[in-house]
C-alpha cells in the first residue's frame, strides 16, 4: 500500500487522467507521502468526462472513502499547495494548477457526500487519518481537517491578491466555499443543536484577524468586480472554436469537465465576467448570517416544603453563539474618514476599513440584483457608520433612484426583494435631514414611470408616488398587511419635513386615502352581514371575529394617512399648495368619516384649514370661472395668511425598524435561495430541508418563494416601534 499506481505507457492525456481517477475512488488506500497525489494533481484542466461516468464515480468513492480516507487526503493536500502558494513571493504557475485540481476533486466528492448523507452527523466524511497513517512531518495533528482546511481556504482569499495568475484559484476556493457550507441545506429553518455544519463551524472559529481580513476582501472584491482575466492558462472563455472551462459550465452538453467544476452546478449556471465579485458576495452573506445553536446546561434546585432537603435538577437551554464575521461587517469604517477615531473611542479589535464611496456606487448600480439588496440592508440596518454616510451623500438618487425603479416594477420582482426594499426606506426615512434633503433634489424626468408624465418633480414626491403605488399593488395582488405597514410608516416618518409636493403626488396622497376608506367600508358591511347571519342561524362562526380583526388593521390604516394629511397641513402647509389644492379637491371623500371616533379629532384638523380656505374662495370675486391655475394661485396667496389658529396639535408620529429576536429564521433560507437562484449552485433537492422545493419541476429545479412565503408561514420577522 502507498506505491504509485504505474500507468500504461504511451497513452493520451485522457486516459491517463481517467486511470488516475478511477484509482483515487477506488479501494486501494495511498498514504499522503506518495507520488499518486503528485500525479492526479498534475492533470491538465481542459479534460472532460461524462456525467454519468462522474456519477458513477462519485458513487464508487462514497463505498471507498471509509477504507481509503482519500477525501481527507486529497483536502490536506489542498492545505498544503494553498500554505506553499501563500508564503512563496511568486509561485510557479504548475502551483495553482494543482490547488485548482485539489480544489476541483474535492468539491464534487464533498458535495455528492453532503447529498446522499445517510447519517445525522455526516459520520460518511471521514475527515480523519487511519490510526495506521505513516504522518509526514509537514502535518501538523494538533487540529481538525475541517479546521485546518478553512484556515488556509480563507488565508490564501484574505491574503493573496487577485491576478490573472490566481484568479481561478481564488473562484474555485469560493466555489469550494459554497459546497462546504451547504450542510445548512440539509437541516431545517430553526437553528438547532443537532445541526451539522463542520466547515461554517470551522470558518466561525478563526481568530478575530483572519475574519477581519476576510470579510475585508469580500468586500473589495464585490467592489472592484474584477473580470475574468482571458488567459490561455486556464481557457477561462473559447478562444476561438476551443470552449473554455466557464463556457463548458454553462452549457448544457452531455459531457463536463473531467474535474467537473460544472457538476456542482446547474445548466442556466453561465460564465458572467463578475462572477468572483458574485460569489465573493454570496459567500460574505452566508457567512454573516449564520447562526450556532449551542446547549447550556444549568444546575436547579427544587426545594420541598414537607424537607429541608433540595434536590438539584439539571436545565437544559439553547442560545445561539455570536457571529464574527457580522460583527466585523457591522463595525466597518470608511477607509476616508472614521468617526469613532473622532470621537476618541477605542475599537476592539482590528477594523475593517473599506471605501465607502465606491461600495455606496457599486450598490447603486447593481440592485436590480436581490443579492445586492440584501448587502444594503446589512449595512444601513447594522453598520451605523454606513447608514450615516449614506444619509449625508448629497447625490441620493444614486440609491434611491433604482429601488423605487424595482418598486416600481414589483410585480415582477419577488415579496421578499419588495419588503427588503421597503425596510431600506423606512430606515432611511428615520432621519430627518434625509427627509428634508430628499425635496430639494429636483429630477429632470423618470423615463421609466409610465403612468403620469413626471417632468422636473422631486425625489421626495417620486418616493411618496412610488409608496402609494406599491399600497395599491399590495391591495390587489399580495394583501399583505405588513408591506401596508411599512409603506404608511415610511410615509409617515417623511410627512412633516414636505416641501413643495408636486400635484400628481398630492393627488395620490388623498386618493390614498379613498382607497383604503372603500376597502374600509367593504369590510364593514361584509362583517355586518355576518353577523346578522350568525345572530339567526346561531352558529359558532369565526369568520365575523377575524373580519372585525381586519376592519380594525383598516383603521389603523386610514388613522396613519389622516395624521400624516395633519403633519403636512400642521407643520408644512405653506410649503405645500398641492397638497391642499387636493384636499379641497376631493373633500366630499372625508364627510363619512367625520364623527368616527378614531378620526374626529383629525378630521376637526382638516375641516378647520378647508373651512379657513373655502370661506376666503366665497368671498372672493372673480371674472369668470374658477380654473385649476386660479384655485392653486388663490391658495398660495392665501398660504401667506394662514398662522394655524385652531388647530390642534398631535404628537408626531415617528416609526423606527427592529429586527426580530431571530431573524436567522427568515435570513438563513433567504439567503441560500438567493445563491441557488444566481450562482447555479445545484444540490439534489430531496436532500434539502431548509426550505420548501418543488420535486415534481422540470430538470431545471427552482428554488423560488411564493408571496407571502415564509419559513413560519408568516412574514414576522420584522418589528415596527412607533416612537412616543
């Protein structure tokens, strides 16, 4: 045991390469000192093999690895290539082919393991040595191969920079990070003790440096986007009528690459020229949102009132560990300007500095990506120091212009882009200078709003447009009270800083109003005639209480536009001439509601100002008709004269974002579906438990969500706090 296999002489590369193969999935165990890790490490790149012949092979090496330990073997190697390329100043090229090959060969048995698992603690790994093992000297036997394997994994990405020479090194490694993390597929949506995760495990337990440095290139990385380097070493992409090995990946031939990066992924997986600044952000977003659920046991003592005696009991309890790499995320500095440093504050530990202002243009630029989105919402919802850079940019639109662009079209967009979107806002709309800032940008068109031509309005009026219009969608298609919520809240928080609301937003505004008051009087005979028909045919029905449940939501909901038509006409109505042009425009829409409990008292607030105006229009003499150019004139004169009297001032409402207490729930499967959707990362669906799949789609599965959708089966995992 431990000779190198001989080959037959004078054989092409091919079949070379397949007898290599065919050895290491077989029965006969080398030891790592031979010259066979030599030799199958050499392969050339641009060998295929048959799908079916991978299969099979994969299959072979699952009966053999329990003898052979080669998955182990092979990963060490991995280590070792990775440790020479990192400490050697420039590497022979053979280097990094070998550590791609490595790369390649454990990937693909390492996930056919993860899929076909049998067992709950991934015993089929073996990342172990045979006891009998002859251990070269270079072997260090003081840590787990899951452990030493990250370190290096995430050592060679921190420290070695991207080049032409690495840079298919450093997206096989990220590849190779995918599959090592994509145990959390197999369990549920709720972290629990008995999850299996040895490499994310691995990757949380470096030291605090590492992490940082990590999280430091994945960022840059995603920043820098650097493309695919055309070099004839790898065959990245064809050159002329040769395909290269991206091109072979995202076809759907019925071979592959014969150390077969496009097994582990799909058909539609394609060879994107940002494909590293891709995976480095679907990497950096799996990493930041995973949660441990580890076990405490703790000492309880019962005492009994018939004895002096106490009986200690053991408790156990579940909390879920701290995670490093959303901690650096969330305490990162611009690398321009840190205010902590001002402040004259210590930072623990070392800080990842990036620069702000090529992630905020990088993020303006690609949220149409979902993946993207979530990155923003990581930052502004976590990061202080970003939220606020973001709040004091004066080119906003850069931001704001795509995610109400992807509002816009939300019909094509899924409910969970839509609420990520809409949390963004309500964050942002949390500050007032935001706000204020908002109404001074003027935007010469929106080509894309097709409904009403929008010349020369502001970002301000553009948001509270898009807002409405999303609340009308929401009534239609998804009626989902939480994106109500939060599109109200949002507009809320921006009601007293408007200034100068253009007609067609103020329109909008007090038409919000009527389209919530008929989805309100809907619900109110609807609940009425249930209950007459509860009343005489005596049944126990619920359906009457769950409609009262809902009229009530509805006037909460029409409570929160009337104060935000208050915080307007109380605190900015001089400002804003359209917004009481509209209110007087369609007054009759108030008259049902004003001896409403909940609303008098708002409503006092409204006729009080459309009283103040329509007595003066009374008065006035005209030649003529009233057009809508006079009435709006006639108002701003009168603006001039308005100081207020008797009207009552409210509290204002300010509404602020919580996550909740496990967000991991909603996050951990988002965030995976994500990368499923856009990296071509496949994985045999029936293994999958983290979230629901379609068994029964075509060959093409997809990982998608329904409205609504939620691992719960409710959206919960967002608080809104109304501020006293």
């Amino acid at each position: 045991m431990g000779a190198v296999p001989s080959t037959p002489r004078q054989t092409s590369s091919s079949e070379t390469a397949e007898y290599l193969i065919a050895t290491f999935v077989g029965e006969k165990s080398f030891p790592l000192a031979s010259d066979f890790w030599q030799k199958l490490l050499e392969l050339p790149l641009s060998l295929r093999w048959p799908a079916h012949r991978v299969r099979e092979a994969c299959n072979l090496f699952a009966q053999n690895n329990c003898y052979t330990r080669h998955l182990a073997k092979i990963l060490i190697h991995l280590v070792w290539c990775l440790q020479e390329a990192i400490r050697t100043s420039s590497p022979p090229s053979d280097l990094y082919m070998k550590a791609v090959n490595a790369v390649y060969i454990s990937s693909v048995f390492l996930k056919y393991t993860f899929e076909n698992s049998r067992s709950e603690n991934l015993h089929e790994l073996f990342l172990s040595l045979d006891e009998t093992e002859p251990i070269p000297s270079a072997f260090a036997t003081d840590q787990t191969i899951e452990n030493l394997v990250m370190h290096n994994v995430l050592s060679f990405i921190a420290s070695v920079d991207v080049s032409s020479d690495t840079y298919l090194l450093h997206q096989e490694l990220l590849n190779f990070l995918l599959v090592a993390m994509s145990t959390q597929l197999l369990s549920g949506p709720t972290p629990g003790p008995k999850d299996v995760n040895p490499f994310i495990d691995a990757a949380m337990s470096q030291e605090i440096s590492l992490v940082s440095s990590v999280v430091h290139r994945l960022l840059l990385n995603y920043i820098t986007q650097p493309h695919v380097p055309l070099s004839r070493a790898y065959s990245i992409f064809s050159e002329g009528s040769q395909p290269g090995v991206l091109e072979r990946v995202g076809s759907a031939a019925a071979s592959i690459v014969l150390l077969p990066f496009n097994y582990l992924v799909s058909s539609n997986g394609g060879g994107s020229r940002k494909q590293l600044a891709e995976s480095s952000l679907h990497v950096l977003l799996i990493l930041i949102h995973y949660r441990k659920c580890l076990v405490n046991e703790e000492s309880v003592t019962i005492r009994s009132n018939e004895s002096v005696t106490s009986d200690p009991l053991s408790k156990l309890s579940t909390h879920l560990s701290d995670n490093p790499y959303c901690k650096v995320l969330v305490n990162a500095r611009d690398i321009e300007f840190d205010r902590v440093d001002v402040e004259g504050n210590a930072n623990n530990g070392p800080v990842v500095r990036v620069p702000f202002a090529s992630l905020f243009d990088i993020l303006g630029t690609c949220l149409a990506d979902e993946t993207a989105v979530l990155l923003l919402y990581s930052l502004v919802q976590g990061n202080s120091d970003f939220l606020e850079y973001v709040l004091v940019r004066t080119d906003l639109d850069t931001l704001l212009m795509p995610i109400l662009e992807t509002l816009y079209n939300a019909s094509r967009r899924t409910s969970n882009q839509i609420y990520m979107l809409l949390i963004i806002l309500l964050i942002l709309s949390q500050d007032s200078s935001f706000n204020a800032s908002i109404h001074k940008m003027i935007l010469p068109g929106v080509p894309w709003y097709k409904e009403h031509r929008l010349h020369r309005t502001t970002l301000g009026s553009l948001m509270v447009i898009i807002l409405i219009r999303t609340v009308q969608y929401n009534l239609s298609k998804l009626r989902d009270v939480y994106l109500h919520t939060t599109c109200l809240a949002t507009l809320a928080n921006m009601a007293p800083h408007v200034h100068r609301l253009s007609a067609y937003a103020s329109q909008r505004l007090v038409s919000l109003f009527y389209m919530l008051s008929r989805k309100y009087n809907k619900l109110a005979e609807l609940r009425e005639v249930k209950l007459h028909v509860k009343v005489n045919s005596r049944e126990q029905d619920n359906a009457g209480d769950d409609m009262s449940a809902e009229l009530q939501i509805y006037t909460d909901f029409l409570r929160i536009v009337l104060e935000i038509l208050n915080a307007i006409l109380t605190y900015a109505l001089p400002r804003n001439p359209e917004v009481v042009y509209a209110i007087m425009h369609r007054q009759e829409i108030f008259q049902p509601f004003k001896n409403h409990p909940r609303f008098n008292e708002l409503l006092e607030n409204i006729y009080n100002v459309l009283d103040f105006f329509n007595i003066r229009m009374d008065a006035q003499t005209l030649d003529g008709e009233w057009s809508v150019e006079k009435v709006l004139q006639f108002i701003i004169n009168n603006c001039r004269s308005w100081r207020g009297e008797g009207m009552k001032v409210f509290t204002q409402l300010h509404f602020s974002y919580e996550q909740e207490s496990h967000p991991e729930e909603f996050f951990i499967p988002y965030v995976w579906q994500l990368v499923m959707a856009r990296s071509g990362f496949s994985f045999n669906p029936s293994a999958i438990s983290l979230f629901p799949v379609d068994l029964h789609a075509d060959k093409e599965i997809r990982y998608g969500w329904e409205p609504n959708a939620h691992p719960n089966g409710e959206v919960n995992e967002i608080n809104l706090h109304l501020d006293p």
